[in-house]
C-alpha cells in the first residue's frame, strides 16, 4: 500500500521533474555566471548613466561656448561698427577743420593785402619786398614831422624765418652787430633785440632770452618779454615764472621795456620813460598776425630827432596793430635789409648787442 502511494506521489511530480531536468539542460548559466552578470548589468549601467551625464555637460559646455562665440562676434560688430562711426566723425571733423583752415588762410591773406593797401596808402610803394619761401617782407621808409625811420611788414610762412641770434652763440659776449648777426645766420631782414648790461669787459643780456626754445636767461624784472611762439605768433608781457614763459610756448624771444599795446588798447608808459624823444625799435602785430618791425632815428638834429612812446603808440595805432613792444633802443635801434643798414644809428655806426632779431626769407 505504501509503495503504491510512493509510485503515485511519483506520478504527480514527474512533469515538474521532467522540467526542472529539463531547464537544467537549456540553462546556459550557472547561478554563480548569473550574479557575475547582474554586477556587470549594473556597471553598465553606472557606465551608462556616467556616459550620459558627461554628454550632459558636454552639450551645456558647447552651448555656452556657442553663446560665448555669439556674444563676441556682437562685441565685434559693435566695434567695427562704434569704430567705422568713430571714423566717418573724425573725417568729417577733419574735413570742417580743413575748410576752416581754409577759409582762415584765405581770410589771411585777404587781411595781408588790405593792409598791404593801407600801408602803400598811407606810405607811398615799398622800398623793397622779399618773397620767400618762409617769410613775405615789405619793407618802408616812415617819415613824420620831427623824426623818420624804416619799417617792414612781414608774413611768417614757416617758423624758420625766425631766429633770434645771440651774440657769439654765448652768454657773456663782447656783442655782435645787426649786420653781422644777419650775414652769419643768412637773415635778409634783421633789427636788435633785447637790452643788456656791461659787467667785467662782456656784455650780457637782461631779463629772458630763449633760443631754439631753449631758456639762456631767465631774471624776474619790471621788464616786458618779446618772443614768437611755435605757431609764430608774436607773444609776450611781463613774466615773472618759468611757469608763465612755458605757457606761451616760446621759440625765441628777448627782453626789454615797455609792453605799449594789448589787444589795440595803449598801456602805461613808465614815469621815468614817459614823454622822452629817443631813438626806438618797435615790434607789434595785426589781427592776422602779420608782423610789423619798425626802427626809429633820433638824436641827430636835421634828420630825426627820435619819438617818445606815446607818439608810436599813437603811430603803431594808425597801422592797426594789436599787440607792440618795445625793443632795445637809443644807439642800439638799427634797420638792416638785403644787405645794407639803412637807417641812420645814432652813434655814427652800429652797436655791438647781444641779440638781435633776424628775418630769413
């Protein structure tokens, strides 16, 4: 009885056993191969995820360079764009800058020959003229009741027809003539400049002196500074500080007393040079800034007795000068042109100076 419950408890499981032989046949997999395999499925997908979150990053990091890349070439176009604006302005600035430029040349000149007119008006033809490359001259003879002198009117072209010329080429010299400064410097047109003093046999100049821009004296006096700045104008006035005499940006200049017109309006004449007839040597400017150069005799009787400051303020006037000086005068005062001295110095000949002022065409 037993044994056929046995044989039929065996029946019943015989399909099951028959499937488990069965799979155990198929399987291709040990349980050990089946865990190596799920440790290596979830590698993979560590591995996968990793791979993704690196394409993440990637394609945020390619984007924001693509952002990058757009933001600079806009920073690019707005350059060349703020740069061509920039540009076209600054040709247009030019252009307005030449035109004026141009306008102001031909005012100038139109200016020039009004006063080239006035002047042959009130003075008769020029005794000479000069046309050079750096520099026009006129030059005129000035004769007035009670004295007579020479004048010139002179346009700068360029800033070598200017040279103030020191005796010697030093400080502390025996002097040197008008003619002579002129001949060694290749001027065609010269007159003295500044004042000076005698100490143990030399003479050395008084006040300021600058040469080529260089500073060769600088004293703090009631003197008025005569100079020409790099544009050639005519500057000057009483300097007390370097800071001043910077300011003007100066070229060339001297000293001497007084200052006799600023902006046309006529300044104090010092008591002790008031109403005194003297030789003189004048320098001034018109509005255009040409220049006017003038050398008065005096002292001989029968042919010029000299002029006091206040007649060649009044005379400078006349001329529509806006701005004059007085130079060095009395035996200095001395007018050379194209060769010859022509005015008639006081002492009998001409004086030894310190510096003159030379004109080269």
């Amino acid at each position: 009885m037993l044994f056929k419950i046995q044989l039929f408890i065996l029946f019943l499981l015989a399909p099951f056993l028959g499937l488990g032989i069965a799979y155990a046949q198929l399987q291709p997999f040990t349980f050990n191969e089946m865990g190596t395999l799920a440790l290596q499925e979830e590698a993979l997908q560590e591995d996968a995820d990793l791979t993704y979150s690196q394409i993440i990053n990637l394609t945020e990091n390619i984007q924001q360079a693509r952002l990058t890349a757009e933001m600079s070439t806009l920073a690019a176009r707005l350059i060349r764009e703020d740069a061509y604006s920039e540009l076209q302005a600054y040709e247009a600035q030019q252009g307005v800058l030449q035109e004026m430029l141009r306008a102001s040349g031909e005012q100038r000149s139109a200016s020039g020959d009004m006063l080239d007119y006035l002047l042959a008006n009130m003075l008769g033809d020029p005794l000479g003229q000069t046309f050079g490359e750096n520099a026009t001259i006129k030059v005129y003879s000035l004769e007035e009741v009670g004295y007579r002198g020479y004048m010139a009117k002179v346009r700068v072209h360029k800033l070598d027809a200017i040279k103030m010329v020191v005796a010697e080429d030093r400080i502390g010299s025996r002097g040197e003539t008008t003619s002579a400064a002129a001949a060694r410097s290749g001027g065609i047109l010269a007159v003295n400049a500044g004042g000076f003093f005698y100490s143990e046999g030399l003479n050395y100049p008084i006040g300021i002196t600058v040469v080529d821009g260089e500073v060769l004296t600088f004293s703090d006096h009631d003197l008025s500074f005569i100079g020409f700045n790099r544009s050639g104008q005519l500057v000057g006035g009483h300097i007390t500080t370097r800071e001043q005499l910077a300011q003007l940006n100066v070229l060339h200049g001297a000293s001497f007393l007084p200052t006799l017109l600023k902006d046309g309006v006529k300044q104090p004449i010092p008591r002790d040079w008031a109403n005194t007839r003297h030789p003189r040597t004048l320098i001034g400017h018109f509005a255009n800034d040409d220049l006017l150069i003038v050398v008065i005799d005096g002292r001989r009787e029968g042919w010029s007795t000299g002029v006091t400051l206040e007649e060649a303020q009044d005379k400078l006037l006349e001329f529509n000068v806006r701005d004059a000086y007085n130079l060095d005068g009395g035996a200095s005062s001395t007018f050379f042109y194209d060769g010859k001295v022509l005015n008639r110095p006081s002492g009998g000949a001409e004086r030894r100076v310190t510096t003159n002022l030379v004109i080269v065409p």
